[in-house]
C-alpha cells in the first residue's frame, strides 16, 4: 500500500513539473509572476520593485494605487481583492513580466492577479482600468472570463473607470459625428480582432467600447450580469439590452 501511495505521490510530481514546464513555455510572463517573491525585488505590501527604485517614486505609486483602488471599489459598490502589483522601472523588466512589447501597464490572471506597470503606467486611470480587469476575474473566476466574456466586453467594462479625456464618450461624440460611423466593437471578441489595426484604429476600439458599455450599464444590470454569469448562463443570456 505504501509503495502504491509513493508510486502515486511521483506520478503526480511529475505532472505537478510537466504542467508547470509547459505553462512558463506558453505564457513565460505571467509564470515570472506568479514566481515574483522568488526574484530580487523589494516588496511594500502588495507592491513589488527592484531596490534601485527610489522611494519617491515608490510612494507616489502607492499614492495613485491607493487613489486608482478607491475608484474602481466604488464602480463596484465594495471592498476589492487587491492585486499584487509589479512595478517595472527599465523596458526589459516589463517585457519579463508585463508582455513582449510596451505597454503602459498588463494585467495577468489565473492563479492570483497581477497588475505590471511599466516606467509610463504611474496613472491613476490607467491603474483603475487594470485593477478593473482584476475585478471582474476575481468575481466571475479564469474559465468563465477566458471562455465567454468577449474582449470588447471585458475592455469596455475596465474603460468606464479609465478617465483619461481622449477615452471620453465627449470626445468620441466629436471624433464620430455624434457617434455616426463607429466600429462593431461587438464583432471584437478576440486580442487579435480588437486590438489590430493602426493605433488609432485600436484607440477608437476602446473608445467605443467604452461608450456601448456605458449606454448598457446600470448597477443592476452589472449585479445580474455577474450572478447569470457564475450560474452558467451564456454571456449572451447574461448580456440582457432590458
């Protein structure tokens, strides 16, 4: 019996290797993440930073952190799982844990959430948007997010605490003629689909995403959407227009 439970316990270390090998090959960044107390950074509660970061710099980080926290608790009415955050001084890093090309800040999601901020991501809004991504993870688990909500969906919600003035729905209404000649951002359910093109193609994909999810939200409707989402229901059951 006892050899039967050692042959079992190798087995599954092996699996335990295989799977972890595999995944660090596949999605290399967000296996650095997961690993982050196992690097040489310094740590400040949920922030992490190599100790060549000056302490001015770290403290206004927290400060937006705190400020970008506050926002997105109040978009969704309570108290939120706060990600652990990966602060990137130099391009390299970012592109070891953040993802391949810059980016202000990414966020990484499966075993825990992760907000990587690159040396131009110390922004309140662009903080909230990726906080807000980490949100609706938390709430709604890594199959149900990956499997049914499409990317202009998960976008669209992350923007409406994203404030910067560009994004804003009085800003689109100017760029498209009140809102004439808009993408179908619903057809963008995929990173691929949403985010090719020229930049400002990708920035009007935001834009109107933004602004189809605002003309769509109320507390409720968010509150419903969640709950059908957890109870099975498809994201277009769950995406009630009523």
């Amino acid at each position: 019996m006892h050899t039967k439970i050692k042959r079992i316990l190798i087995a599954f270390s092996f699996l335990t290797l295989f799977i972890g090998t595999a995944h660090a090959l596949v999605f290399p960044q967000e296996t650095r993440c997961i690993l982050i107390d196992f690097y040489d950074f310094e740590k400040d509660g949920n922030l992490y930073f190599r100790a060549d970061v000056d302490a001015a710099t770290i403290a206004d980080l927290q400060q937006k952190i705190s400020k970008a926290n506050a926002r997105v608790e109040k978009f969704w009415k309570g108290k939120i799982v706060a990600p652990k955050y990966i602060y990137c001084q130099n391009n390299e890093d970012y592109k070891k844990f953040g993802v391949p090309f810059m980016t202000p800040a990414c966020a990484h999601m499966k075993l825990g959430s992760y907000v990587v901020i690159s040396n131009k991501g110390n922004d309140v809004h662009i903080l909230a948007h990726e906080i807000s991504h980490t949100v609706l993870f938390n709430k709604i688990g890594f199959f149900n997010r990956v499997l049914k909500i499409p990317v202009w969906f998960d976008e669209g919600l992350a923007m409406q605490v994203d404030w910067r003035e560009y994004y804003s729905i009085d800003s689109l209404k100017e760029q498209s003629e009140n809102f004439k000649n808009l993408p179908d951002v619903k057809q963008l359910t995929t990173y691929s689909q949403f985010g090719s093109g020229t930049r400002e193609r990708i920035m009007l994909n935001y834009s109107t995403s933004k602004y189809v999810v605002n003309e769509w939200y109320s507390e409720e409707k968010l509150e419903n959407f969640i709950q059908k989402i957890n109870e099975g229901k498809s994201f277009e059951e769950a995406y009630s227009e009523d």
